[in-house]
C-alpha cells in the first residue's frame, strides 16, 4: 500500500476530460493529505439494483481525485458494490467502513465481514457506527466490548486508523474520545446545525480541532433537504461546511451528475467570510427542524 502522505492517485482512464486537482488538507495526526470532498456510500450506493450507476460514480469519483471511500456494513449492499468498484485499483484509495457492533465479538465479525465483502485484507480506517447513548458507550468500554476489537485490530495492522462517528449527541463523542486515542471523528455540519440544542458547532468542534484528530463532516447537503429551489445550492453548502476548520466533507451524490457538481464546487471552494456564513445560518434557521432536527433524533 502506498503511502497518502507522499503520492497523488494514478490517473485511471475513465475518460474524464477534467483538471483531476482537488484541494487537500492534512487529516489531523493520521498525516494523510485529504482532498476536501469525500465519497459517501449510502443511498444509490447501497442499491443493488442500481449497481451499474453506482459503479459509475465510485470509479469517476476516484478518477477525479476522490480517493477517501465512506461505507459502513449497515449499508445493505454498499460494500459489495465498492469491492466491485474498487477490483484493480484497491491501491489508490483510502478505504473506510463503520462496525455498529458494541460487543467485542459482533465487531469482530462485522470486521471480518467488511473485509471479504469489500475484497480487502485490511482498510485504511474503521469507524464506531453512530454512537448516540451513554449505555453505548458503556457497553463499548466493558471488557468484553467493541472497542477491544477496534484496538485489536490496529496492534495487528488490519486496520490503520479508528474513527468514531455520531449525529445526536456530541457529547457521547466527547466521552468516548476522552477514554481512547481515536485517529477521527466523523459529525454531522451544515447551516441548521448550529441552532440545533445539541449543536456539534458549539464545543464539540473546537474540542475535536485540538485533540488533533481528523474531522470528516456529514450531512452536509441535509440528507438531501436544503437543496432545491428556494434553499441552497450544492456550492453553498459546501462551501459552509469547508469554511470552518474540518479536513473532509464526506457526501452521497445519487447520480454522475450530482458526483460532477460536487467535484466541480470542491475543485472552486473558497472559503466564505464570517458575515457570509452567518447568512447561510440564517437562511437555515427555519429549516432547522426537517434538516438537525430529524438527524439528531436517529439512534
């Protein structure tokens, strides 16, 4: 495996007549040099029916200089279809799926299941799924918990990065990396988020900035529900996400076009000004509770 930090991913021949450049920032302590826009892998990519298009986006994503792939094994059949997507250029991305296992055993097997299903013999970095409550974060820690696993995993160089990920509660994330070193923490921003009550802006931010970790963002687009005429353009909302001072936006585009529009606004990200990030806040307000609201109440 090549090393992120020193190497640009090989062009693939995907026949993509495009600038390949996009913007990159250090993932916090893991010293990898990552591209601001990220590959979620739910909605489309998680359709086997739809398997055809979403090999389409996974490989001109990657060819246009996406190589951090987001999957998770709750995703029905997104890690089959990245296996298959991924066949032959394994070596050019930076592979990550998520356990929801809180036992030390069921993670395990979910990690042992990732691996044959994405077609790998180790992943670039795996994630604690949604970690919303205070008993899940006992049952990780017990001794016989998930963590372990995690931790396992690492000493014997599966994996090489732990990640955490969360979109109710930030301070269930807060705890959790108060009692392991986690390499990442994934969390959800957009312009709703920060009139939320649990809003991931307020602290939890500036607390993750200084453990060092690398921040990846979700939620970006709302699920789907601040698009559209009338609320915010695609360049707008990634735009506010990347002007605060997180490393990744990792986002599911549901079609080629929707992946081009999105590579296209990283490829011109310019950071907004305070002014103008409190206006898109603003202008998010009165969806706060179809957008925060609906994803801070998912277990």
């Amino acid at each position: 495996m090549r090393s992120f930090c020193e190497h640009e991913p090989a062009i693939l021949g995907y026949n993509i007549l495009v600038n390949r450049e996009l913007p990159k920032r250090v993932y916090g302590k893991t010293g990898v040099r990552m591209p601001i826009l990220s590959l979620g892998g739910a909605g489309v990519l998680q359709e086997k029916n739809r398997k055809r298009e979403a090999l389409e986006i996974i490989r001109e994503a990657v060819d246009s200089g996406v190589y951090y792939l987001d999957t998770a094994q709750q995703y029905r059949d997104s890690e089959l279809i990245f296996g298959e997507a991924i066949a032959g250029i394994r070596e050019k991305v930076f592979l990550s799926t998520k356990s929801a296992a809180r036992d030390y055993d069921g993670a395990w097997r979910d990690l042992q299941n990732s691996l044959k299903r994405l077609r790998t013999d180790k992943l670039e970095q795996w994630i604690v799924h949604h970690v919303s409550y205070p008993h899940e974060i006992d049952r990780l820690f017990a001794p016989d918990g998930a963590i372990k696993a995690f931790q396992q995993a690492k000493e014997q160089k599966i994996v090489k990065s732990i990640g955490i990920s969360g979109h109710n509660d930030p301070e269930m994330l807060k705890t959790a990396m108060e009692r392991f070193p986690f390499d990442m923490v994934l969390f959800p921003l957009n312009p709703t988020e920060p009139h939320h009550p649990r809003a991931f802006t307020k602290e939890f931010l500036e607390y993750a900035r200084r453990k060092g970790v690398g921040l990846a963002v979700m939620k970006v687009m709302g699920v789907g529900r601040l698009v559209g005429e009338g609320r915010f353009t695609v360049s707008e909302l990634f735009r506010y996400a990347l002007s605060y001072p997180i490393h990744t936006a990792v986002i599911l585009p549901n079609s080629l076009r929707e992946l081009r529009e999105l590579v296209q606004a990283a490829r011109e990200f310019k950071p907004l000004s305070q002014s103008e990030l409190r206006a898109l806040e603003e202008r998010g307000k009165p969806l706060t509770a179809q957008v925060a609201g609906m994803y801070h109440q998912w277990p």
